[in-house]
C-alpha cells in the first residue's frame, strides 16, 4: 500500500494521530523531488543504526531526548533542538526517552532517497 504523503502547500499537523494521518508511527510525511519529511518515532532505548543518506538533513526533536551520533562526536538533542548533517555524512540515532523527530532531506534530482520508514 503506497503511503499518504502531503503535498505542497497542505499543512501536516505533526500533532496528529496515526490514524488520523493514516501512517504508521514512523511514516513519511511529504515527498517532492527536492524535499522529503519524515516522522521518526522511537521508543526509550531504541536505535536507528548507523546509515547515511545522498543529501543533506536537519534532524529536530519534537518530542523527548535523542542522541544523534557521527564519527565527529555525538550531538544530545531535546525538545526544540536541531542539528544539520552534511550530505554522506554517516549517523545513528538512539532515544534516551520515548522520542519524535522531524527529519528533513534535501534530495538531489534522480535520488530514490529513504522510503517508507
């Protein structure tokens, strides 16, 4: 089943339910050929393992506390808090509580980038 993305100029309300959105908890939010939003739950304690992606990204904290590390150190998020990557620039997250990030993908034309989540 293809994901629900947003389109432009629709507001995506980040507060919404699963249901609601008609998602998963991780989900895909908006998808063009130059930007991509992405909704990453994780409970305490979970990981997304070191990976990387074609561009660059912002990984912001909606809810809870992360920890994004790289090979140059490991950068604490909490609420209201941002960090850029540079495009190839490898990482892992792993909340230190329940935890929701907004992650932002500058996609390069011709890139499949991440799918669904």
């Amino acid at each position: 089943m293809a994901l629900k993305h947003a389109r432009q100029l629709e507001a995506i309300d980040l507060h919404a339910s699963d249901e609601q959105r008609g998602t998963h908890a991780s989900s895909s939010l908006l998808r063009t050929d130059h930007l991509q939003l992405l909704q990453l739950v994780l409970p305490a304690g979970d990981e997304m393992p070191q990976h990387h992606v074609p561009g660059e990204l912002t990984i912001q904290c909606l809810s809870g506390e992360a920890v994004v590390t790289t090979p140059h150190g490991a950068c604490p998020l909490r609420v209201g808090q941002l960090v850029a990557l540079p495009e190839q620039e490898p990482h892992a997250v792993q909340a230190r509580t329940d935890t929701t990030l907004l992650v932002t993908l500058i996609r390069k034309p011709g890139d499949a980038g991440p799918g669904a989540l």
